[in-house]
C-alpha cells in the first residue's frame, strides 16, 4: 500500500526533572484527562501526586511499563510529583505543567533510570484535530533510556528525516488506514531493527502514539520495546 503522508516533525515534548514550590490550584471537577505510565526499568511503583495530593489514592501504584487508562482530574493544579509507593515514597521527579485546558487530554511518562539519577517526565498533549475521513493520526515517543535518537519507518519509508531524540516526540501525522510495517532503528543504521510492529493497524479517525521504551541491547524485563497508545 502506497504511503500518503507528510513526514513526521520532531517536536521536543515538555521534558523536566525540576523542582517548583507553586502550589496553585483548581479543585473543581475538571474535563481534563490525563494518562500516566512508568517507563524507568528500575524505579518500581510509582504514586502520582497533583498540588501535593495524591490522585490515585495509593491504590494502583503505576507500575513499569503498563500503562493507565485516561481519568479524569478533580485537582489541576501544579506541582505534578512521581513519589515512590513505598518506603519514605520519597520525590523521584516533578514538574510544572500546566493542565488547566478544558476537554483535553494528556499523557505524563516517567523514564530514566533511578540508578544513575537521571530520572526525567515527558508531557505529552494529546488533543488534535480530527484526523479526515479515511486517515488515522500517529504521532513517534522516544522514551528509551539511552537510545540518544531513533530513526522509525513505516512499511520501508522513513518517516522523520532527523530521527526522534530522547525525551522528544514527534508531530501527529495523518495516515491512510490500513495495516502498516513499523521498523524503529537507531538513528542512521538501517541494518539492525531494535523493534518491529508488523502488523500497526491505523483505523478511521484514530489517533495513535507508538512509543520506545525500555534499553536497546538488553533481553530481560527492561529490553527495549514499542508499544502504542490510543487517544481516540
């Protein structure tokens, strides 16, 4: 099948391991979603906290790599904090973003490794534009420990001209339907696929991100891995 598509942008998505004392805040029901998945291979179960307060209750930790489901927020407010589930459930990263956009949803990643302290968040806006009758939108995370940047292709065509560094993501791009051969490559080496989605289906008015996880070269529980989330 032909590809009829804009090559990918590479856009830095919002990246932080920062520390901020603003503690503003909205308390009222919001229409704001948000996602959240531990992808740090070594920093076990993880609680989210908004505006100091825990959102899940301490009774779903999020653990590597699965992912949450969208919930909705009844706190907007900053800082987001990733503490540990356990022990002191100290602050392992945090950051400012801000949530207070109505009817949006948006995913928070948390990658790195705790073992050399370079733990990081990637903020993710996942709100677009309808993709057209006929298309899909797919959208390239790196969130690969080490990876510096990836090159992805889809059925032979690479897709971003530059590659997608570490803690960066690219632009939605709309994609005809149908089931596409997804090969992800480090940058510039053609040679030796990291990973492969064959088939990745993009369905009608779907709205995708296939994301890197986890680090190349290794074969346990932390290998390197794609996965995709869906948006719509």
């Amino acid at each position: 099948m032909a590809l009829l598509f804009a090559a990918f942008l590479v856009i830095p998505a919002f990246t932080s391991c920062k520390k901020t004392t603003d503690t503003t805040t909205t308390s009222a029901i919001s229409s704001t979603r948000l996602r959240i998945a531990n992808l740090s291979p070594d920093l076990l179960p993880v609680n989210l906290y908004i505006n100091n307060q825990p959102v899940n209750n301490f009774l779903t930790p999020y653990r590597y790599p699965t992912p949450s489901q969208y919930f909705y927020l009844l706190n907007i407010g900053v800082p987001l904090q990733i503490r540990s589930a356990g022990g002191t459930q100290s602050t392992v990263a945090e950051d400012d973003v801000n949530l207070t956009t109505s009817n949006a949803k948006f995913t928070f990643l948390v990658t790195g490794l705790r073992a050399d302290s370079t733990i990081r968040t990637i903020f993710l806006v996942d709100t677009t534009s309808t993709p057209a009758i006929g298309q899909g939108k797919v959208r390239f995370v790196n969130a690969s420990p080490r990876s510096v940047s990836l090159d992805i292709y889809a059925n032979g065509t690479k897709l971003v001209p530059n590659g997608v560094n570490y803690l960066s993501a690219s632009n939605f791009v709309a994609l005809p339907a149908g089931n596409y051969d997804i090969r992800v490559y480090l940058k510039g080496d053609q040679t030796n696929i990291l990973k492969e989605i064959n088939p990745f289906t993009v369905q009608d008015s779907r709205i995708y991100s296939i994301y890197a996880h986890g680090l190349v070269g290794r074969t346990d529980t932390s290998a390197f891995a794609l996965d995709t989330l869906i948006h719509r």
